[in-house]
C-alpha cells in the first residue's frame, strides 16, 4: 500500500505546475503540518466543498471521474482520514431538519433548494465530512470553483425531484446540455 501510496502522489505532484507546488509549499509550512502531497490532495478535495453555514465536501460517489480526475479516490480520502482532515463513511452521510427551502453556496454563489414537503425534509452529503482541523485548513485555501462539479451536483439534485434555483445554471453551457427547471410537476 506504501508504494501505491508513493506512486499515486508523485502522480499527483507531477500534475501541478511547478509554481503551484512551491506556492502550495510556503502556504502550508505557515498555516499546517501538512506534507506538500497531503496538502495537494486536500486543496484537490477543496473544490468540492459546498457552504450552509459549514464547509461541506459533496462526494457522493468516490468512483465517478468528476472526483478521480481531480485524485480524489477512496484511497487519497483515506489518507485525509488518517491525518485527521476529513471522516469518511461508507454508507456516507445526510443532514435533516430542512423546511421548505434552504440554501447552499458553491464558488461564493448562492444555490436555492426547495423540497416537496413543507419540513423534515433531508439533503443527501456524501460520504465525507470535514474533521474540525480540516475546517480550519479548508478557510486557507482559495480554490476556483468547478463548473463540471457544480453541473454534476445540479443534476444529481434534479433527479431527486429538488426544485432549484441557481445564478450559476446556464452559465458556459453547451447546447447538449440538460435544460433545469425550477419547478416539479406533481
């Protein structure tokens, strides 16, 4: 497992500019312990932390390319496990306790959700969750949102039957791309 481990980050590291890495380097010796690869790996997860008042990593399915790509695989979040940045469970986790609507920010833009029911409503969070030191680390890391992540997000949403309304749907999209509604019929 050590060499895959080995050789799985170097892949990482060797993806990333080397101006990157050295800036990546400075930032962490300053704010954590990371190692630079831990730290590669977490920024890597950064991307896909959504925002309700906490700081929440949408996974759903560590086997999808939109987190792989990115080197996000069981193994990397296992590793995050390890040094206590995020807790990861298989059977992943939900939030209750919704009303009608709520809302969620992705890349600093508001996502409006609206359910069926008019409470005890829940949202379905993936598998991970970020460890109290993974928040503190995650407030350091400016990471550009990504437009494939958020569409994927969007669309898993619509196919729940969640009514959205988003200033981000639309927005760089192809011709083929699904059309959103923000409305349900019943």
């Amino acid at each position: 497992m050590g060499n895959l481990w080995t050789t799985f980050v170097q892949f990482v590291v060797s993806k990333v500019a080397h101006s990157e890495k050295i800036h990546l380097q400075v930032d962490l010796s300053e704010q954590s312990d990371l190692s630079a690869e831990d730290g590669l790996i977490f920024r890597a997860l950064c991307q896909f932390v959504w925002i309700q008042g906490d700081f929440l990593p949408l996974i759903f399915d560590v086997e999808n390319e939109i987190y792989t790509k990115q080197g996000i695989t069981r193994s990397t979040l296992k590793r995050l496990e390890e040094i206590d940045l995020v807790v990861f469970e298989s059977d992943g986790f939900i939030k209750k306790g919704y009303g009608k609507h709520t809302r969620l920010f992705y890349d600093g833009k508001p996502t409006k959700i609206g359910f069926q029911r008019d409470a005890d409503n829940y949202l379905d969070l993936g598998h991970v969750l970020l460890t109290e030191r993974g928040k503190k680390l995650a407030l350091n890391f400016k990471v550009p949102g990504n437009q494939q992540f958020y569409e994927y997000v969007i669309t898993r949403w619509f196919q729940q039957g969640l009514i959205l309304s988003s200033i981000q749907v639309g927005r760089n999209r192809a011709a083929n791309s699904l059309n959103y509604t923000c409305s349900i019929k019943e």
